[in-house]
C-alpha cells in the first residue's frame, strides 16, 4: 500500500465577486491507480485580502471523493461530500462546493464574496494506492 | 528549544466495527522533553466503503501530557481528544485519547463494518534541544 499525497498551491490576482472560480484537482495523486472501494480526501484553505482596514479573511474547506475506477471519481452526488470547517476574518465566499465532471475529474467551484481580492488557495490531496 | 514534528499515516482495509487501537509514537523525533510539557497534533480519520453514499472524513486534535521526559501520563485528566469536524456519512462512533505502557494512542471504533481508512495526521511536542 502507498499513501499519496500532493500539495497544491494557486494564486489569484483581484478576482471579481459573484464570479464561479474552478480548481480542478488531479484524480489520482502521484498518477497512481486508487483503490476503488477508496476515497479521495482534500483539505483547502482559502485567505484573501486587499489593502484597507479589516480586509482579511480565512476559510478552511474539508472535501472527499469516492472513486468509481481506479483512476476516476465516481459521478454519483452521494459520492462526494465536503463543509466547511471554520473560517475567520471577513467572509470571503458566498459558494464552496465539492463537483466531479463528466469524465470524473474532481474539481472545486468557488465563488468570492468580495470583490477584486487577492487570493491564495493552498491544500493537500491524498489517498491510498494498492502498489 | 527544538520543535519535533512528526507526520504519521496509516491505512486499514476492511476494519470491522470494533475498538482499534491506533499508537503513537511516544517522543516525536527521539525528542527528550520534560515533565509537564505537551504532546499534541491532529488525526484525519478518512473512510470509505462500496456503495453509493459512503464516504467520511472526520478530523480530530489530540493532547497528552508528558508526565517525565519519555513517559505520557496515564491520569485520566492528563489526556483529551476532541472532534474539529465531520463530513459525509458517519462512521466513526468514538475516538478517545488513551495511554498504555507509556505511549500516546488512539482508541477508534468504527460504527460500520468493512470501511477503508485512512488515518493521516501530525503530532508535535517541544524539547530543550
């Protein structure tokens, strides 16, 4: 057994409000086959700031995947589940959510709830490989 | 002063719904600390099981107290494991923070047969060198 793990980090530059972001993950980390009876686990924490008094703010997310194949999420809404954990500071986003595209990819839609911010998006992705 | 860190993982296939025992290292990083000082860090209990709907992640922090300078305290009070948060379907019906011989652990009991888990985490404790 193998425990993949990969660190992400993105970086956004005066990201509009009210505007759908996407953060696609890759499927597999390290590219090796899941488990299929496995999950797909992710811890991301958003922080966003621009210049004035107070305009600050942190959110950490928790999101988890079932996969489908050995190289891609299952589709099924029952299969994937996320919340948030806490945040401080200013609240910087209207919408998290968890997603799979039809091809089973995971990916992030995030939605700011300020405007024209700078954002750092920063987590880790794992799971666990049969080799 | 050192900071010790150690990052720890863990995979269980197939656990039934009994109580598991999860040991810590007792002294991160060979760290020789002294009586009175803390051992704490963070467990991501990860699980998954066949079927539509089954997945979990639960994420838990963890404190013990060091009672000489290799030794965790066995006195009831000297211990606390407390949940941060939970997601998805719940499967994990306990997590309590135990000592035995010495050593910091984790004392699981799975609420539903046959999952996957994973269980990744970080501990930490601080020495005088």
């Amino acid at each position: 057994m193998a425990h993949n793990l990969v660190e992400f980090e993105q970086h956004y530059v005066g990201v509009a409000s009210a505007t759908s972001q996407y953060l696609y993950l890759p499927p597999t980390p390290h590219e090796k086959p899941a488990l299929v009876d496995g999950g797909l686990y992710c811890r991301v924490t958003f922080s966003a700031a621009v210049s004035g008094t107070g305009n600050l703010g942190m959110a950490e997310y928790f999101f988890a995947w079932h996969y489908a194949t050995a190289y891609l999420l299952s589709t099924e809404t029952l299969d994937r589940t996320w919340s948030l954990v806490t945040e401080i500071g200013a609240a910087i986003l209207t919408s998290c959510v968890g997603r799979v595209n039809a091809e089973g990819v995971p990916y992030i839609r995030w939605i700011p709830n300020q405007d024209l911010w700078n954002w750092t998006v920063r987590g880790e992705l794992w799971n666990e490989s049969a080799d | 002063m050192a900071y010790n860190i150690v990052k720890f993982c863990q995979y269980y296939p197939a656990v039934p719904a009994v109580q598991q025992i999860f040991q810590l290292p007792r002294n991160p990083m060979g760290a020789t600390t002294a009586a009175g000082a803390g051992l704490y860090g963070r467990a991501t209990f990860c699980a998954a099981l066949s079927g539509a709907g089954n997945i979990s992640m639960e994420e838990w922090f963890f404190v013990f107290h060091y009672q000489s300078s290799t030794q965790i305290s066995g006195t009831a009070g000297d211990r606390f494991a407390g949940l941060v948060k939970a997601i998805g379907t719940p499967v994990l019906a306990a997590c309590v923070a135990t000592v035995g011989s010495y050593y910091a652990r984790l004392t699981w009991t799975p609420s539903v047969a046959d999952c996957n888990w994973i269980i990744r985490g970080e501990m930490w404790t601080e020495s005088p060198s």
